[in-house]
C-alpha cells in the first residue's frame, strides 16, 4: 500500500463525510431506524458510509472493503482491507452530545497500520502519516491541503494516579470492577473512538472495555494509538487485539500507555 497516497484520502473522505453527518445533526429532526441487531441507525451514518464507501472504491479498486453498514455483505477479508465507521457513536449523535466520530483504517496483517478519527462536532482530527506518526491537526480543516500538525505521544503514567477514560453509553459494573484495580487520580467518560485518541494525545492513560464491540469501532483509533507509542491488547490474557476475524466481533480489550502497569482481568 501507498501510504503516501491513502493518508490524504481517508482524511479528505473523513472531512466530507463529517460535513455531511453535522448538517443532519443541525437539523431540526432526522429518523433513527432499527437495523437487525437493535443497534441505531440514522440517515447521517447512511449518507456517510455512502461518500466513504464510494470515494475508497475509487481510489483502492483493488483493496478489499469493509465497512459497518455494509457488513452484512461481508465475508472474508483477507491479509488487507480497509475498515470503516462511518458514524462511530450513534447513540451519541441521537442523544446530540457531540461525541462521535468517522473512523477509516487500513489493516495489515491483522494490524491497523494507518488510520484517521474526526469528531466534526468537538473539531478535532487524528490521524497517522504516511511514516506511521500520529498527529492532531487543528484549523481550518482543507479538504485539498492539510494543515497545522502536531505530533502527538502517550503519556508518561504515573502508576499511583492514573486517568482512566471509559465508555459513555456502555459502562457496566464488570468495568468498574476492573478499574478499581487501579489507583485512579481522575477519570473520564468518553464517546466514540474519541477514548483511543485521548490516551494517544496522553490526556489519559488506560481505557478498558468490557464489552461488545466490533473491528470496525476500533481499527482507526488503534492506528492512532498505536502511531502515538501506545497499544491495544486482549483483556484476558494482554496478547495483541488482532483484525480480520470472521464476524469482525472483537474481544474484550484495554488500550494504553505503555508505561501503565496493566492488572490481569
């Protein structure tokens, strides 16, 4: 894979489909239909996943798609596939609370090696350079030309006041539980794939998941996380989160700083 050549893509893909998704958002109203699994959808997610879909189809005829709301389709993927969300944190948009994203990765090798995560409500952009960095671009947010980067790292944890960050919409008492297992300092709630990208900024330290999610919800902000020196591993035995399982269902996982002392489950 040209990686020159993907990165400007998906973040301009990211850009558009943002555009789209906010002008749903500031809407009056907008439908919010069932799929088969009783998870959300509305017309933002099927607008963006349509601009996304169609412009890496173009770019990357010969790459391997995948994408939520084409799921059903999909069988096999192969050593490379791009993975897509295109509204990653439904919930979040329904409920208008701003904390949601579009995610677009490459996978290789059952690793996500590039990727970019935009929150068009909160204006923040991460994504991965060609050369594998991750960096938080702010302005204006050209689609033709990216702007002002900055590179950006995990942090430095400090194992006797760590900053936990957990899901907003799906935390549990099994979360809590393993969390108590930690000497927190403060701890944040967090939409989205956002969770990923603010350990990979440091503005947290540890994010465990006890919970359902798919490879789709997670590729991207794990290219950020993992090209800001930080990483994703299983909850039950902290081997690596691993891509392009046969019905895209990960396991339960606890993405981090390196430097966090992670406790067994």
């Amino acid at each position: 894979m040209n990686y020159d050549a993907l990165v400007p893509v998906i973040r301009t893909l990211a850009l558009e489909a943002g555009d789209k998704i906010m002008e749903i958002y500031d809407a009056d109203d907008f439908e919010v239909k069932q799929k088969s699994d009783d998870s959300p959808v509305t017309a933002a997610d099927e607008a963006a996943d349509a601009i996304i879909s169609a412009g890496l189809r173009a770019a990357f005829p010969d790459v391997m798609l995948v994408t939520e709301e084409q799921s059903a389709t999909h069988t096999a993927t192969g050593d490379k596939f791009l993975i897509v969300d295109p509204l990653d944190g439904t919930k979040e948009f329904i409920h208008r609370r701003g904390d949601f994203t579009v995610n677009i990765a490459l996978v290789e090798g059952g690793k996500p090696t590039r990727g970019v995560v935009y929150a068009p409500a909160k204006g923040r952009m991460f994504f991965t350079q060609a050369d594998g960095q991750s960096v938080e671009e702010t302005g204006a947010f050209a689609k033709d030309k990216i702007g002002k980067v900055t590179p950006i790292s995990v942090s430095d944890a400090d194992n006797s006041a760590l900053l936990v960050v957990a899901s907003k919409s799906h935390r549990d008492q099994a979360t809590d539980d393993y969390i108590n297992k930690y000497a927190v300092k403060d701890m944040k709630s967090a939409g989205s794939s956002l969770k990923f990208c603010l350990i990979a900024t440091g503005e947290a330290d540890v994010y465990p998941r006890v919970g359902r999610t798919m490879e789709w919800d997670t590729a991207a902000g794990h290219a950020v996380l993992l090209g800001a020196g930080g990483d994703v591993v299983r909850f039950d035995d902290h081997t690596p989160l691993h891509y392009g399982k046969a019905d895209f269902a990960n396991p339960f996982f606890i993405a981090y700083a390196p430097s966090v002392e992670l406790k067994p489950a």
